[in-house]
C-alpha cells in the first residue's frame, strides 16, 4: 500500500524570514562564543584593585615561624589566609597579579593576614635548577628583619615583575639581593641573600610546606592553594578575596 499524498503544500519560505533566521544564527554563534571565551578565562584575568599597590601601612608586621611560613598582617588579625605557591610557578604569578593589590589592601586595613607557605617542586624547571630554593631563602631573609610593607613589596616584585620564566633562565643571589633592595630591605639583609647561608633552611622548610600542602589536598600538591580556617578557597569565585575578609 503506497503512502497517503498530503493535501498540505508548504508554502515558500520568504527571503526575509530567510534573511531574519540568519540573523539570528549569527548572534547565537556570537553568543555561544563569547560564552566559552569567557568561560576559558574564568572570569578572573583582570586586575583587582589595580593601582593600590603592596601592603604599605607601616603598622603591618612581618614574621617567620620556626617552620619557615612568612606572616603577614597586623597584630590580633582574626583571620588568616594560607597561601601555598613556588617562586616560579606562572599560576601563582598570575594570581598575584590579579589579586596580590586587593590582598594587600584588606591586609592594610587588619581584616586579613597572610600566611605564606613557599615550596620548592620547580626547581628542576629553573635553569639553575635550584632557583625556587634560592627565592624561598631570599624570602626568608626579607621576612625575619621584621618590616611588613619591605617583605609585602619584595613578595611583590618576585612574583610579578621579577618572575622568570618556568624553563628558562632565573635570577642569581646577587640579583635577589638587589630585588630586596629595591623593596627597601637592609645592607644585612642583602648579605643574608648574597650569602647563600640559608639555602638549607629554606629546603627543608620548602619540604615541610610541600608535604603540608599535599596532605591538605588530600592528593598531588598543586600552587597556587589557598585556604582559610582549614578548607580550600574556591578561587573561581572573582570576589574570593573580599569573601574571606567578611
């Protein structure tokens, strides 16, 4: 049995409304791109609080713990972010550029602290190779002369401006040293980075923080981690910064 005929004869589409359906393709497409442009950035490439600078109150302290973690914030802060990164790890350069001015004016303002947990995994990536433990000792050298807005503003430089690329050339100790007096930081404090005395120290601080960080995650350490009061700061949020400061 052959199929029934249709009385129905679909009528011409016209060209408008071919022209009009176009249009509509077109900023579909524009839209559908945008969106997975957007979403590749993450919504977090631009700057905060751009032009605010490193923490600079000279009320903010600065100091090293005997485990080697760098405090920074003033007195009786009541809370704290931990910041796990490596010298050369881009991820936490990026960071700091994007967030590093945002922190520090919460940190200015005694609403935050930061506890710096600098690790070492990349050294091999340095053309040194040992360059990430050479910039935790230089920060390390910075933090114990004890001035806040001197260590704030070399943290700055080292994982900004002065950041080397990962698989490339690095900075030497003397380099370090003039990065630290550029911040502000002392002839004895220069000395201590020139000097190299403290590359023992930093390793195995660098070792505790990176074994810190792993069981933290409960998995592969990973930089840059952030935490407040024990969990993991979902950095994805744009606002993350003025969240934790609530």
């Amino acid at each position: 049995m052959s199929n029934p005929t249709s009385k129905h004869t679909p009528r011409p589409v016209s060209s408008k409304t071919t022209y009009a359906l176009a249009g509509v393709a077109v900023v579909v497409i524009v839209l559908i791109v945008f969106a997975v442009f957007q979403w590749n950035r993450g919504g977090g490439d631009a700057v905060r609080n751009d032009g605010y600078g490193s923490a600079h109150d000279p009320a903010v302290e600065v100091a090293l713990d005997s485990d080697g973690a760098i405090v920074l914030g003033k007195p009786k802060v009541a809370k704290t972010l931990d910041i796990y990164e490596d010298p050369l790890c881009p991820a936490c350069g990026q960071m700091e550029k994007v967030n590093g001015q945002e922190i520090a004016q919460q940190v200015d303002e005694g609403k935050l602290a930061v506890r710096y947990r600098l690790v070492n995994f990349l050294d091999s990536r340095s053309g040194s190779k040992d360059y990430s433990t050479r910039a935790v000792a230089a920060n390390e050298c910075v933090a114990q002369d004890g001035n806040g807005p001197v260590y704030a503003k070399f943290h700055e430089l080292l994982f900004t401006t002065k950041q080397p690329s990962e698989g490339g050339s690095d900075h030497d100790n003397k380099e370090l040293a003039a990065f630290a007096k550029e911040a502000g930081a002392s002839d004895s404090v220069a000395k201590c980075i020139t000097s190299g005395d403290r590359a023992d120290t930093a390793r195995a601080h660098a070792a505790a923080a990176l074994k810190a960080l792993g069981d933290a995650l409960n998995g592969p350490a990973a930089t840059p981690s952030v935490f407040l009061d024990g969990k993991k700061v979902d950095r994805g949020n744009a606002d993350w910064v003025l969240s934790a400061a609530k």
